[in-house]
C-alpha cells in the first residue's frame, strides 16, 4: 500500500490524495482533518467489484456507518465529482471491500483498486 498526499498550492489547502492499493484495512484521515471531498476516481484493477466506503472519522472505521457508500465493477474505473464539495467535519477515512456490507473486511482479489481523490481541508 503505498499512500500520497499532496498539497497543491501552500496559499490554499486543496489536496490530492493517492492510495495505490485500497484495502479492506484502509487507510485513516487522508487529508489530515476535517474538509470537504470534490473528487473521487477509482480504477478497480481486480476481478472483483470494489465498494469503497467513506467515513467522517480520523480512524477506527470498521462497523461504523459510513457517509459515502460507492461500487465500482470489476475492470471499469469511475470518476465522481462533487463541485460543492461534501463536507466531512472530523476526517476523511477510506476503505474499500468485496462486498456491500458495512463489516466487511474483505480486500478485493486480483490486481489493486487504486484511489485518487481531491479533497480541500478546512
């Protein structure tokens, strides 16, 4: 798994993460606090479809309800975008599985599903 956060631009705080490999694990508070998502581009490298949950969490996600639910089929690659952003007012945590259900801990199989989304911190 190999995790990036960029900050764009010092005089703004939007950011572009990149998780390489997404995992039932997942990975915790990827823009370091609170902030709104805009973006979201999955591309689901396995043989498996992808549900990528999102938490307003700073970590600890399994069980908990998430505030984003999306599903990407197996092979295909989606992009998402928010223009007025959706707000997360603790953290952004992301995690992603083989199935639908909130206590899945289960990593797709195959190639990675990997992960890139811009998110502006507040």
């Amino acid at each position: 798994m190999a995790f990036t956060s960029t900050i764009l631009d010092t005089r703004v705080t939007n950011i572009i993460a990149q998780e390489t490999v997404l995992t039932a694990t997942g990975q915790n508070d990827i823009i370091g606090g609170a902030g709104a998502l805009h973006s979201v581009s999955v591309a689901n490298g396995s043989g498996q479809n992808a549900y990528l949950f999102f938490y307003d969490a700073r970590s600890g996600t399994l069980g908990q309800t998430p505030t984003l639910t999306f599903m990407v089929v197996a092979g295909q690659t989606r992009n998402y975008s928010f223009p007025d952003g959706i707000l997360f007012s603790t953290g952004i945590c992301v995690r992603c599985t083989n199935s639908n259900a909130q206590n899945s801990n289960t990593t797709p199989t195959g190639s990675p599903v990997v992960g890139r989304f811009i998110a502006i911190r507040s």
